[in-house]
C-alpha cells in the first residue's frame, strides 16, 4: 500500500512506450498520442524515391504511416519543434483540440492539407530545398493506395507494413509466422519465417534474424552473409569513387564488404 507522501501526483506519471521495428516513441497525451520517429522534420518534405504509382515518397513519410497501421489509424498530423516539445502547451489536461489551435499568432496556429506533390522537385542534391508549414494533416492517401495494392496482390498474406524494412519490400504475416517479401513479385527474402530485424546502419541495409542468427540483406534485397551469430557494424567509405557508399563489417568473422557484396580489403583498397 502507498502511504500519502508515496502518492504520485499526475504530471508525473508517464504513459509511453517504444516499437523498436519502427523506430519510433509514443507518449500518451490528454486524448492522443504524441509519437516521435528518428527524424528531423525537414526531413519529411525530402523525396528519395517513387512509389510503383509514380508518387514521391519520403522514408519519414514511410514511417509515419506504417505507425498508424500499427495504430490501427488512417491519418495523422505532424508539426514541428516548436509545436510539440518546444511549446508552451505543457499542462497535462492540455488535449489535441488546444494543439489544434495552438500557434504564436492566428497564422502560426493554421493546420495545412498536406499535399506531397508540393515537394516533388525537392532534391537535397541539386540544392531545392522545400518550403514547408508547421503543421500538417496528412491523409496519407497516397500510402493506402499503394497499401491496398499490395493487399489485392498477395491476399495470403498480412500486410503489416509497406515501404519497410526495406524501400520495395514489405512485412507481411501468415499466420503466426512473419516474413519480408518484395512488394513487386511478392518473393520472401528468406526460405522460413523471420524473428526479428534491425536497420540502423544508416541505409546500408539490414540485419534479419533467424533464432540467434543472422544475415545481413543490403537496401535492394540481396542477403549478403550467410546466417551466423555474431553482429555488423558499418562505416562510411570515404574513396572519392564510392562517394555516399558504406563499408560493412561482419563482427563474427571481421570480413568487410560493400553494398554490393564486394569483399573489402583495407590495405589494397586504399592505395593511392
């Protein structure tokens, strides 16, 4: 039993929780989640690839509305810093219709219809920026287009994401088992079902585990290692013709390779 001093007051209790497959964080709010994924704001208006429809896409984007699968949601508002933990809307009764109107002027409280074509000349690379909002509601109808595609296409399956862990691949269940599949053919990146993956290695691809194995699949798909126990890690290759390239290490065996699978060999890799 709690005694009176032991008794914690509300704003101090914390409703949260992480889902690492999506690399994303939820606080429970007053009527609504708060989720953060791992990713700048700008970062959601920079286009990296189409969808099979000809659409832009941006991985935030990506993220943002495998989460509300997760959710069992179909839209969502995203914001920037300062309207979310960089704000003055700190009291815990504070609920999403104080957010909804919330600003620092009647202009800066404004929800904008997110529209991705918006930002489809944006490119990092030939230096076009975006010219974004602050804060957004996006139907993600673009997503669940290509979301109800993949489902008419492989109706065997679940289609719990789309888009990811890899850019043209989904994960998708059968059952009580879960696999990654190619979105295009629907192909499994393995023989058997899958128990776990990780990607943080800055798009040089991803881990996929088998029981305490794993092998290591680069961004297009194409599995690397054989499955063993043991982890990767990743650096930057920093040869001027391999500019944006990554250099793999597998920690069980101390082999390095490249994106492609080609075997890196530091000492006659690096001559001049």
């Amino acid at each position: 039993m709690m005694e009176k001093d032991d008794v914690v007051a509300p704003e101090d209790i914390d409703y949260s929780f992480t889902i690492s497959l999506l690399g994303i964080s939820a606080n429970m709010r007053a009527g609504y989640w708060d989720v953060w994924i791992e990713a700048d704001y700008p970062q959601y208006f920079y286009p990296f690839a189409k969808d099979m429809f000809g659409k832009p896409r941006t991985w935030p984007r990506d993220v943002c509305f495998n989460t509300l699968l997760a959710f069992g949601q179909k839209e969502g508002w995203i914001c920037d810093d300062s309207h979310s933990w960089n704000c003055e809307l700190d009291d815990i009764n504070n609920g999403f219709e104080d957010w909804k109107v919330y600003g620092e002027s009647p202009e800066d409280s404004i929800i904008h219809e997110f529209n991705i074509m918006d930002f489809a000349n944006v490119s990092a690379k030939d230096r076009i920026h975006p010219d974004y909002q602050y804060k957004y509601h996006d139907d993600y109808k673009e997503c669940h287009v290509v979301l109800a595609a993949v489902k008419a296409k492989f109706p065997e399956f679940d289609i719990l994401s789309i888009g990811m862990p890899l850019p043209n691949h989904a994960l998708v269940g059968k059952g009580n088992d879960v696999f990654v599949i190619d979105m295009r053919t629907g192909k499994s990146l393995t023989d058997f079902p899958i128990d776990n993956f990780y990607t943080e290695f800055n798009g040089a691809g991803i881990q996929i585990f088998h029981g305490e194995e794993s092998a290591f699949f680069n961004m297009e798909g194409n599995q690397l290692t054989d499955f063993r126990i043991g982890g990767f890690s990743w650096q930057s290759d920093e040869r001027p013709e391999h500019p944006h390239g990554h250099i793999i290490t597998d920690e069980a065996t101390g082999k390095k390779f490249l994106n492609d699978g080609t075997i890196y060999n530091e000492t006659t890799d690096n001559k001049e």
